[in-house]
C-alpha cells in the first residue's frame, strides 16, 4: 500500500511537470519569458524527472522483491536478542 501511495504521488508530480513545460512553452512562443530563463528552468524540470524517475525505479524493485518473496512463500523468523 504505501509502494502505491508513493507511486501516485510521483505520478502527479510527473504530471505537474509536464504542465510546467508546456506553460514555459507557450510563455516561450508569445515572448512572456526570456529564452535562456527558460531553458534553465526547462533543465530544472528535466532533472527533477530524472530524480523521480530513478526514485520509482527502486521502488519497482523493491516490488519486485516483495513479490517475488510472496511467490515463493518465504516466512522470515524473528530473532530475539
């Protein structure tokens, strides 16, 4: 469940990114916005993808993981120290 949550709330922010790029866009085409500026900030958000982008790659193995456990039935024992 909280793989789930963490996935939905990286989608949206993907989502917001995508937003984010095509106002900068359209700020681009109409001369709202200076070039280079928007190119930076166009970086920013492509790197922030990136982030996101490796965030859920472990959480897909972490999945993985979890799922291939479960598959195999594998009970983990408790030590007491």
């Amino acid at each position: 469940m909280e793989l789930k949550s963490k996935l939905v709330k990286f989608n949206d922010r993907a989502t917001e990114i995508l937003g984010e790029k095509t106002t900068l866009m359209f700020k681009l085409e109409n001369g709202h916005i200076h070039p280079i500026l928007c190119l930076m900030k166009v970086h920013a958000l492509d790197f922030e993808m990136c982030l996101i982008n490796e965030e859920v790659n472990e959480l897909k193995t972490e999945f993985e993981t979890i799922q291939m456990v479960s598959e195999l039935n594998i009970d983990f024992s408790t030590e007491d120290f």
